[in-house]
C-alpha cells in the first residue's frame, strides 16, 4: 500500500507541478504573439486531442501522466512559411523571448504563493510552542530560556506553532545575525524579549531544526493520541488508527508522546504487547515494531503521527505569510545549494525521485493540506533548479539571452550546442548523486 501511495503521489506532483510550469511559458507565449503548436498534458502517445474553436492550438491529454510540454513554433527546428515568420519564437524581440522562458519558473513560485495563502486562510497544523525543558549547556539554556514558557513572537513576528518559526530560523542562522524571542509564561502570562546570537549554531543541524537541535530547546511532550497511521507499517497492521491513545507497551506505562518514541525507538525488531484506549474502551493487540537505519544504528518504528492543532489566519496575513515563506525557502535552498558546494551542508541532504515518491505518498495519506504543503515545497525547488544557469534548462537559455543583451547578437550554434553538452554532464552528476543518495536511505 505504501508503494501504491507513493507512486500516486509522485504522478499526481509531477504532473500537476510540472504541467504549471509548461502552462506558464504557453501563457506567455501566446501573449507575445507566438504561434503555439500544442500544449500535452503528459507524455508519450495522445489520449485525446482537441481543438477550441478559432484556435491553431492543439491541446492533448497523453498517456504518460509525468507533466507536458509546448511545442512553439520555431525556424529552428521546422520549415516556417513566410506568412508565419512574425509567429516564431525565435523571431521574437530579446524582452519577448526572456519572458516567455521565464515565464515556466515563475508559474511554479506563483503556484507556491497561491496554494500557501489557501492553507494559512484555510487552516493549518502545527505542534504547541510550550518549551517542556531545555538541554543543559545548551545556547537557549545559556540565553536565558526558561521551561513554562511559549515562543510566541521570533523577531516581531508571531509564532503559531513549531514549525511555523522554522524556516525563518533556519535563514538567520545561514546570515549569523542575532534574532529576539519573546517569551511568555504560560501561568502568568507575562512577556519578555531575550535575544539569541545564532552565530553559535552549526550549519549543518539546521535541517534537523534549529530550536531543539540547534539551540536546545525541548518541547512540551505531546499526548500519546494518535492523528493517524503510515499505509503498510505495523501500527496499521495492528489494527490501530486516528484517535486511538497508546497507553501501555509492554509493562511500561506511556503518559506523553515522548515516552511512547523512547520506548519505541529502543525496540527495533522487537515484539511487544501495545495497549491502547478507543472510545473509552481499552485494547490489547500485538505488534512487532519495525525498525529503520540512521547513521549507522536501527531505530524501531511503529509508523504513527501525533495529534497537531490547527490554526489560520486572515487574507491579508497569510498572503504576506506566503510571500514570506516563499522567499525564505528559496533563499535558504540556494544557501543550502552553495554551502553543499564549501562542504559545511552534508551532500546527503540532496533528495532524488525515490525520496519524493515516499515524501508523496505519506503527505497523501495524511491528507490533502500536507500533501498541498507537499507540492508547495516541491514547486518552489522545481522553479528554483530551472533557473539555475546550466545549458539545457530555463536559467541556461535565461543565460544564452544575456550573453546576447552584451554582445548585441544571438550566441552561435556551435555555442549554444557546447553549453548544452556540459549542462547534459552537470544535471547526470547533479541526477546520479540523488540517486545515489536515494538508494543509499531506502537500503537503509
């Protein structure tokens, strides 16, 4: 089941993603008066075809659902009859010719904003601020954090949950810049504001969190209620499901959600005896725990997720909560890219098409706000890495156009073929690592 969830949601990404992305160079093209041949949805051989009326375009549902393409009209690749030639792309004015390349990535940020303003409006979820305890010697121990306390603002800015401060966090520690936590007692409620230098924080923990590994901060621990279960994995086998509190493995009683990870995660392979309560009701089943490779040690894993509460906010905010998060997550993408290159980011970070099948499926199964969170992050690293300046790509082309703006002529055949030759090689390098990384977490 997990496999089968993974490979929809892979097609479902790909194809949406990917067909927003050609949808915004046919936008555009059409605009600027290019002649559009036809916009396929998917690949390989057509489904249906069909024509709108006054309309020279053909549009295609085809059979491989893994995004489209357009086919513009173009002297370079097709005989162009004199009537038509004002209709080619490449007869197009530089500006005319730029916007139209650019036009693809773009479409996918636009996606990003938009899809993310519905979810802050909608409603999204996320874990409670309230600091449980802080990890001796840590940079939030030595700043003046205290446990009882909430996080509600990061630099001004309020914080609705966990997760919600993360990205911002992860950008000012790449800068090194000092950021202010204001504070509340969750008793009292009085508020205080302590700074943090963030200097102190290694880069390489941020993709772990920036809070709890970073600046050691530790949650209060969640109920041991469960918000549901990962397809195939043995809490599913076990008969358990959302809603169910695990109160009991074994002889060991769970009262939060950090003693049933304890506890779990000590016991990879294990069989155990899992008690939970259902509608009041208690429950005994039997359950072998699963167990997963990380850094050279197995974990046990039981495939269950914590109960998270929701939060929105208005049109206005979470329009500029979008944008915000937009820009940071490219920025901090491009940051994380080059600190790859100077080896102070792991390489292992870079994921392939094998994680994102998996990432794919798992936000399937918990629902349509992760798996739109899903594509939102996948949109933005999709529009990011077709700007980036290698041949064969939209930022290769973006890069051809400007060579052009310098030297007042298009670049040669001979050039354009070269450039391509090596950005070929780059993306195989860029490809095989992934992979390689990839197959590496799934032997594991």
């Amino acid at each position: 089941m997990q496999f089968l969830y993974s490979i929809l949601g892979f097609v479902l990404a790909i194809g949406i993603l990917v067909t927003i992305h050609e949808f915004g160079h046919f936008w555009v093209a059409r605009r600027a008066g290019v002649k559009v041949h036809r916009f396929s949805v998917g690949f390989g051989r057509p489904l249906k075809i069909w024509r709108r009326k006054n309309d020279d375009t053909e549009y295609v549902l085809a059979a491989i659902p893994l995004g489209g393409y357009v086919k513009m009209l173009d002297e370079r690749v097709e005989e162009v009859a004199e009537s038509e030639k004002d209709r080619a792309f490449n007869r197009q004015s530089l500006p005319k010719r730029t916007a139209i390349v650019a036009a693809g990535p773009l479409a996918n940020f636009v996606f990003a904003i938009v899809a993310m303003w519905g979810l802050y409006i909608a409603g999204m979820q996320d874990y409670p601020t309230l600091i449980g305890s802080l990890k001796q010697g840590s940079i939030a121990a030595q700043a003046g954090f205290e446990a009882g306390e909430r996080i509600v603002a990061v630099d001004g800015k309020k914080v609705y949950g966990w997760q919600d401060s993360q990205l911002y966090l992860i950008h000012k520690t790449f800068q090194k810049k000092p950021v202010q936590f204001t504070l509340e007692d969750d008793i009292s409620g009085v508020r205080r504001t302590v700074e943090v230098d963030l200097s102190a924080v290694e880069s390489n923990v941020v993709s772990h969190g920036v809070l709890s590994q970073g600046l050691g901060v530790v949650p209060t621990p969640l109920s041991s209620i469960i918000s549901g279960v990962v397809a195939g994995k043995p809490a599913e086998l076990a008969g358990l499901r959302s809603g169910d509190e695990i109160v009991q493995i074994d002889d060991a009683p769970i009262a939060n959600w950090k003693e049933l990870v304890e506890i779990v995660t000590a016991s990879p392979g294990k069989n155990v005896n899992l008690v939970y309560r259902r509608d009041g009701q208690i429950v005994n089943s039997a359950l072998k725990v699963g167990s997963i490779a990380h850094e050279g040690r197995l974990y046990g894993q039981i495939g269950v997720y914590p109960l998270r509460y929701e939060f929105s906010t208005g049109m206005v905010e979470g329009l500029g909560k979008a944008l915000d998060y937009t820009w940071r997550f490219t920025v901090v993408s491009l940051w994380s890219l080059g600190k790859m290159f100077s080896q102070d980011v792991s390489s292992d970070n870079l994921s392939g098409p094998i994680t994102i099948a998996n990432l794919a499926g798992t936000t399937v199964q918990r629902g349509v706000a992760d798996f739109i969170s899903f594509l939102v992050v996948i949109s933005i690293s999709l529009g990011l890495i077709n700007l980036l300046p290698i041949p064969i790509l939209d930022g290769g082309h973006l890069l051809f156009f400007a060579i052009e703006a310098v030297k007042g002529s298009p670049v040669s055949e001979r050039f354009m073929l070269w450039g391509q030759q090596i950005g070929i090689g780059l993306l195989l390098l860029l490809m095989s690592l992934a992979f390689y990384n990839d197959i590496i977490r799934l032997i594991s």
